[in-house]
C-alpha cells in the first residue's frame, strides 16, 4: 500500500503562461534539431557536421536547463524556504550535483 501512495506523491508546478510558453518552444527547438540529426545521420553526413549540430543540441539543453533552475529558485525554492521546509535546499543541492556531472 505504500508503493501506491509513493506512487501518488509526485510534486508538480503551476507556470504561468509565459513561462510555459517559452519553456515548451524551446523544447519544439531541441527536438527539430534532434529529428534534423537523425536525418543526417540518415543520408550519411560527413561526422564533423554531425558533431557540431550535437553540440548546438547540447547547448540549446544546457540554456534550457538554465531557464529551468533559475525559475525553480525563484518560485518553488524561495516559497519553500520561506515555508521552513529547508529539505528542499537539499534538493536543490542534489540537483545541481546531477547537472554538473
């Protein structure tokens, strides 16, 4: 009965429309340029040309990323600190771990 209450107590966040709007572009972004490098890998583009379209993906993730964390320390981060719920700069603090790997 646990598993299914674990299962339930995924956290979510109300974006405003802005925030959502740009969020969701962005992504419609990446994955053109993701379905754009699958067709060059499709009709066998040289490697170099290849690489530098990962490489503007991977930039393109990493702004994305960007936007993301800054949003979430100022809304959800600063909310909850100023709730008392200081687990949450634990969190935060992991999360960062796994961006910087």
């Amino acid at each position: 009965m646990s598993e299914e209450k674990e299962c339930c107590l995924h956290k979510t966040k109300e974006r405003s429309e802005k925030e959502y709007k740009d969020l969701i572009h962005r992504l419609n972004r990446i994955e053109g340029q993701i379905r754009g490098i699958k067709g060059m890998v499709e009709k066998d583009a040289y490697c170099t040309d290849i690489l530098t379209q990962v490489a503007a993906v991977n930039a393109a993730l990493n702004s994305f990323n960007k936007v993301l964390l800054s949003n979430h320390i100022k809304t959800c981060v600063t909310r909850d600190i100023k709730e008392g719920k200081e687990e949450t700069v634990d969190e935060l603090v992991a999360t960062l771990q796994k961006l910087m790997k």
